[in-house]
C-alpha cells in the first residue's frame, strides 16, 4: 500500500511527538523532514555553504546527536529560505513519501509543497507561548543555559522567517485538519489525529 500522511506546524507545536505515534500506530515508515534542514543547518555552521551542504547530504548526516541545539535549530531556519537547498531536497522527501506499506512525514511545508497529493493532511498548532513553555522545558530537561523568554523570542523569530519566507512559506494546506494542541495532552492529541487518519484509510 502506498499511503501519505503529511503533518506540519510550527516549532513545537507536538507535530513531531503526534507523527513518530502516528507512524507506530499504523506501522508507516516515519520521516522528520526538519532533520534534514537541521543537518544543513550544522553543516553551515561548521563552515559549508548551505547550497554544497543540501546537494551532498547523505542519510547517516541525520544521525549526529548534535541537531537538536537551539543554534542548528536556528541555523535551520535560515537555510531553509534559499531556495536552492529546499529544491536540493524535495526528491529525497518525495521519495520516501511514496514508499511501499506507507509514510508519515512532518515539517512545515508537507501538505502544500513536497506532497500536495498526500492521502492526509494534518495542520498541527499551538500558541507561540504555548510552544515556548514546552521547548523551555525540553532544553531545561537536557541541561541547557536558557530562559523562557529567550526561548518564545526564538520560537517568534522562527515563525517570522518560516510564515513569511517567499519559498514555501509555512501555512495549512487548503484541504488539511486543523489541530489545535494548545490545551489538549499528548493522547489527546495522538487521538485526534488518529480520527481524522483513520477516516481516509482505504479499509475504514
């Protein structure tokens, strides 16, 4: 079965908790396309040009442990303005989309560029003060020097760039399920996106 599941939001809205569940649930193969900007992202700060970084980016560049820092997650967000990177990486998105026994992607450009044909579209949100406790939290829990309002500063200045970026700007997909996860929990969540996937599936 070839089955797409597109998921996108914003920085720590609960996308990426919502799709590795989703991805076990059904038994799809799980793509967190953020890993591949952030993989870029580091690359650029340990010296490559963002454009030579894409273009030669290999699967086991996802696996450092280094790309959840908030200076590659930042790193990210600018290169993933340029054009040329996102391009760079849209085959290898596509690709894995369309694999055998189905796939769940996320990111913020899913259901209305990299798979506008996606069986299910998810839109999942959150208010950026919602969102920067929830990062605040998860960088305290691993140790790093921050505070809450540097976090929803970043949280804000990231989605600046990603809305308002002129390629793919963040935004839901005209036929996408909104979800807002401000004040649901985790299995909230998870269950109301299993609804709305469980719906389009071939044998509900």
């Amino acid at each position: 079965m070839i089955f797409t599941i597109a998921i996108d939001g914003p920085a720590a809205a609960g996308k990426g908790t919502i799709s590795k569940a989703v991805a076990a649930h059904f038994g799809f193969a799980h793509l967190d396309t953020g890993l591949l900007y952030r993989a870029v992202g580091a690359k650029t700060l340990q010296g490559t040009p963002a454009i030579a970084a894409a273009r030669a980016l290999q699967a086991s560049d996802l696996e450092t442990d280094n790309l959840r820092t908030p200076d590659v997650a930042q790193a990210a967000s600018k290169v993933a303005v340029i054009p040329e990177v996102r391009s760079a990486l849209v085959d290898f998105q596509r690709a894995f989309a369309r694999r055998l026994g189905g796939a769940v992607l996320d990111g913020r450009d899913i259901g209305t560029v990299i798979c506008p044909e996606a069986e299910v579209k998810l839109f999942v949100t959150a208010s950026a003060e919602v969102r920067a406790k929830r990062r605040f939290l998860e960088l305290i829990g691993k140790g790093h020097d921050t505070t809450q309002a540097e976090v929803l500063a970043d949280v804000k200045a990231r989605d600046d760039r990603d809305m308002n970026r002129a390629e793919a700007p963040l935004k839901p997909a005209d036929d996408a399920v909104l979800l807002d996860t401000s004040t649901l929990s985790i299995d909230e969540a998870l269950q109301a996106a299993l609804g709305a996937i469980a719906e389009k599936l071939p044998d509900a």
